[in-house]
C-alpha cells in the first residue's frame, strides 16, 4: 500500500514512540526493525542523512544478534541511501554486502533487490549494459519468487535505459509491463511514475495528445497520494508538453 506524505510522517512518529519503549525494556530484535522501518520511512521522505542514521544503528544490532537476513536488507537500503546523495562507490560497497549475504543464506528476494540496485547505479553513472545485466537477473528472480513490484521495477527501468537508447518502442513495452503490475498491486506512486513515463515516450514521438493525456493521469495520482516531487515533475512535462505545441 502507498502511503501519502502525512501518513509517512506519522508512521515516523509512532516508530520512534516505539524506539523509547525499545529501549525501555531492552527489546534489542524490536529495536533494530523499528530503526529499520524508521529508515525506510526517512528513505521515502528523502530524508537521507536521519535514512543512514536509523540503518546504521539497526545494522550494529542485526550483526550483534546474528540476523542475517535483515542485516541484507539493511546493507541494501544503505546502498540506495549512497545512491541517492550521489555516492556511487560507497553504494556499490554496501549493495555488494547485501548480495553476498543473500546470496549466501539463499534470500531470492534480498539478492533480486541488490541487483535492481545495482541496475539503478549503473543507470545513475550511464553504465547502461551493466545496468541491462543486473536488471535482467533481477526479472528472473522476482517472476521466479512472484515478486511482482520487484518485476515493475525492473521493467520500469528497462524502459528508461531504452528510451536512452532511443529504442522508444522497446522502452514503451517495458513501461506498459510496468504500469500494468503497477495496476495490479495497487503500487500508486509506480503507477503515477509509468504513466508519466510513457506520457515521455509519447512526447518524444510527437503523439503530443496522448503525452498530454498520460502526464495529467500520472499528475492525479500523485496528488491524490501527496507526492509532491512527482507533482512538479508531472506539472514539469505538461509544460514542456504544451510549449512545444506553441513553438
């Protein structure tokens, strides 16, 4: 389920609630999954250094009480965080961890979630065959596991390494792969995202009505769920959409 902006916020509150009574009464495994969650929230809020802090510390506890599973997930997210402020070496270090326990363990779906990861770095740093490699072995493991956002992830971003290739046909089946597990899984904010990214494609080709269309579907859903960044960004394309049928 998508949570909308004051939702997440909420959901921050009530876990660091949850973390004075944590320590209270020296829950160390309930410790550590509300320092998870609480980063992961501070991820969606793209509050990234309160992201790295809470993971951090959910880390140390995961190592300390040997579980390995959610000691993956924590080094993927810490990947995603160094992705997101542009350290893409540290996210390399961090996702390579969570590969390797994964792997280690056979934990499909953490190793299926490092190497989308790892497909979103190499996209960030235009290493788009590497990022082709690790996206493609994602899709197996999550069809593999019925992992179906993991699958619209993966086709999502298939898509935007076509569309750099200038393949819009081929980036426009992988975006309609996307919006239709999307659908599917009730996964809002990946909906609003195909849409918007298909209302790209069709910009791109000069199908300007249809681009038109798609951006203002995606620009309501986001909206609705209180997206602020995919608000501006679907306001962004409209605008690119209409002044270029004025020029």
């Amino acid at each position: 389920m998508f949570l909308c902006l004051a939702e997440y916020d909420q959901a921050k509150e009530c876990f660091q609630k949850a973390l004075v009574i944590r320590n209270e009464i020296g829950d160390r495994q309930g410790e550590a999954i509300d320092y998870g969650k609480l980063g992961s929230v501070c991820l969606s809020l793209a509050k990234y250094d309160q992201a790295k802090e809470n993971l951090l510390k959910a880390l140390a506890i995961r190592k300390e009480i040997g579980d390995r599973q959610a000691e993956a997930v924590d080094y993927g997210n810490l990947g995603t965080v160094f992705r997101c402020l542009g350290e893409y070496d540290k996210a390399k270090e961090y996702l390579q961890k969570a590969l390797a326990i994964s792997k280690e363990i056979e934990f499909r779906e953490g190793e299926a979630a490092a190497y989308v990861n790892f497909g979103t770095v190499f996209i960030s740093l235009a290493e788009y065959g590497k990022a082709e490699e690790y996206l493609q072995k994602a899709l197996v493991i999550s069809k593999e596991t019925g992992d179906k956002k993991v699958e619209a992830c993966c086709y999502a971003s298939l898509g935007t390494i076509f569309e750099t290739y200038g393949e819009y046909y081929k980036a426009k089946q992988y975006y309609e792969k996307s919006l239709v597990l999307s659908k599917e899984i009730s996964h809002r904010q990946g909906e609003a995202a195909s849409y918007g990214n298909l209302g790209a494609i069709f910009l791109t080709v000069g199908e300007h009505f249809k681009a038109e269309e798609y951006f203002k579907r995606a620009l309501v859903i986001s909206e609705i769920s209180g997206d602020k960044e995919g608000e501006a960004t679907q306001y962004a394309r409209l605008g690119n959409e209409f002044g270029s049928r004025a020029w």
